[in-house]
C-alpha cells in the first residue's frame, strides 16, 4: 500500500507542478508588455528566490522544525550544475534562438525538452523504463506538437535551431542534475536556484539595456515567479523523489495544455481544434504511465543517505527513543543489503 501511495504522491506533486508553471504562462505574457524577455526572466526567478528564502529564514528564526534533510556540500557541485544549465546557460541560448527563427519553429523545438530528460534519464543516467512508458512519452510529446503547432513552420536559419535545440537540452541535463539531490529539503532548492538564475539573468538584463519596469509590474512578476518557479520547482523535486526524471518530464510537459487551457477560459483565447486533438494525445499518455506496473525481483547494496522517511520495508534502522518511527523525520541513515521482489518505481530507493 505505502508503495502505491507513493507513486501517487509523485504523480500528485508532477501534476501540480506542470498546473502551476503552465498557469504562470499565460500571466507572464500579459507582462511582456511592460517588461523585456531577459528581464521578466530575472525578475520571475528573483520572486522565487526572494520569497522562498524570506520564508525559510522566518521558519529557522521562529523555531518551526523541518523534516526535510538540508543541502550538504556534497549536494552543490549537482545543484550547481542544474543552476548553470537551467538556469543561466538555458535561457541564453533560447533567447538568441528566439533571434534567430520564428515563434512557431521555436513552440514545436521546446517540446524536446521533455524528450531529451526522458533520452538523459534512460540511457544516461540509467533510470528502468519499459515499452508502456515510452508509448505513454511518445503520445505526451506528440500532443504537446499538435497544440504548439501555428501551421506551416518556417523553419528559418539553422543556427536559430540549434540554439534552442540547445537551450531544451540544458533544460534536460538541469532535470536530471536536480534528481540527484532530490532527497534534500525542496524549498531550498528552489529558494537557491531562483536567487543565483536570478541575479545573473539580472545582470545580463542591465547590460543589454533593459529598464526596470514599474512596481506593479515587478509585484506581479515576483508573485507569478513565486508560483510558478518556486512553488512549482519544489512539487517538481519532489515529484522526482517519488518517480523518477523521466516520469516526472513526462507529466510536466502538461504544462502547455495547462497554459493553453487557461488562456481559453480565462484570456479569451479560441478553442481550437489542434487543443482537442492534444488533449486526447495527451490524456492517453498519461493513462499509460498511471496504469505501469513494475515489478521483479531486485537488490539492494548497502548505502548511506539523508532524506525524509518513516520505517518501512526500507527503512529498518535503529533510533534514539525521541523519535517516533511512524512520523516523518530525517537523519543520515544506513541501509543494508537486501534481495527482495514488490511493484516499484524509480525513487530514491531504486535507481536500478
């Protein structure tokens, strides 16, 4: 039972995280208007970074006692690595591929991204997939080009494709590199990479030329970057904790129907036929992931990490007698060898 829980806590924490960047879409739109791309960016991590840091500084200062594990040294060069990709190189390289082509080349090309973190996941970094969740991969990423497509691309200079080609797979490396330090506390991932994006998209901004715009607009930003980068990124670690990389990108590249879907509801924008087609795309891939089953007989060597838990097949250690064992709490634990066979995921406990 706790491990179906858990692969629905996964699912759970990767829809809304797609829910949640996908609705900060079409708000960030409406604030191009007043604020330059390279600048909205800043200003989007910034509300992230700023806010998720002002709220882990007052939770430390009041008392409130965390369960998760915090980032340790040896979490930072994989952070650092995400930051840089995703953070700082990734943005760059869309914004001269955005130069460089046109806007309906550019919506199909970022479509990739999800492709390319499932590519990194499964041959790279070695996360178990079967012919169920690359069907459930292949329908996703093929909705995701029938709702971004705007007829006939132009296909434009190849270096403008390359570019964002580019940019998709700094965002892929960015999602695999975050896996790796899934087990710590996910709003200081959040709070770190929103202030260290931030700021250097901050400075690439003013060097450019860009002006500030006014309050309301920054206002706006930070909130519409608080929810849609912060709290999202955080529902995305820990979706990633729970079910892996690939199934996590695959369920976050809801996000542009998500997007989609409000700017119908909400922005007055038409229902179209390529939003339905992309719908039915869509949901089949996603019934394909939430009906996988993945079970044989698997060990595990013994290893030693940090992370919210409570006691269970896994987790068998000792504890001093102020812990209660049922509870979630975190510590650095050891875990012995076992050979055993259940339904499992790629979690933090099956990398397999």
């Amino acid at each position: 039972m706790e491990r179906v829980e858990s692969k629905w806590t996964g699912v759970i924490y990767a829809a809304l995280a797609a829910v949640l960047f996908g609705a900060s879409t079409p708000f960030a739109k409406l604030l191009l208007g007043t604020t330059e791309p390279v600048l909205l960016a800043a200003l989007l991590y910034l509300g992230s970074g700023i806010s998720l840091s002002i709220w882990l500084l007052l939770t430390k200062k009041f008392g409130a006692k965390t369960k998760e594990a915090n980032l340790k040294k040896t979490d930072l060069p994989w952070l650092g690595g995400a930051i840089l990709a995703g953070g700082i190189i990734a943005p760059i390289l869309l914004l001269f591929g955005l130069n460089l082509t046109t806007a309906s080349t550019a919506s199909l090309l970022l479509n990739l991204e999800g492709v390319l973190t499932a590519v990194l996941a499964w041959f790279v970094f070695k996360e178990n997939f079967d012919r169920r969740i690359a069907f459930g991969m292949l329908f996703i990423t093929i909705g995701g080009v029938v709702l971004s497509w705007a007829g006939k691309p132009e296909i434009g200079l190849p270096w403008g494709i390359l570019l964002i080609v580019g940019a998709c797979l700094m965002w892929a490396i960015d999602n695999n590199l975050t896996r790796k330090v899934s087990a710590v506390n996910p709003l200081q991932i959040a709070a770190l990479k929103g202030l260290v994006a931030g700021i250097v998209n901050l400075i690439i901004a003013l060097i450019i030329g860009a002006k500030l715009p006014n309050g309301f607009s920054v206002a706006s930003a930070g909130i519409v970057g608080l929810l849609g980068y912060g709290i999202s990124l955080s529902c995305f670690v820990l979706a990633l904790r729970h079910i892996g990389t690939a199934r996590t990108g695959a369920y976050f590249s809801l996000a542009p129907f998500v997007g989609a879907l409000i700017s119908i509801g909400f922005l007055g924008d038409s229902l179209t036929v390529s939003f339905i087609v992309a719908a039915v795309l869509m949901a089949i891939g996603v019934y394909f992931h939430l009906t996988e089953q993945h079970e044989h007989e698997h060990g595990h060597l013994p290893f030693e990490h940090d992370h919210k838990h409570t006691h269970d097949e896994h987790h068998q250690h000792e504890h001093s007698a102020d812990i209660m064992l049922n509870k979630p709490h975190s510590h650095s634990h050891q875990h012995a060898e076992m050979m055993h066979d259940h339904d499992h995921f790629p979690d933090l406990h099956h990398l397999h």
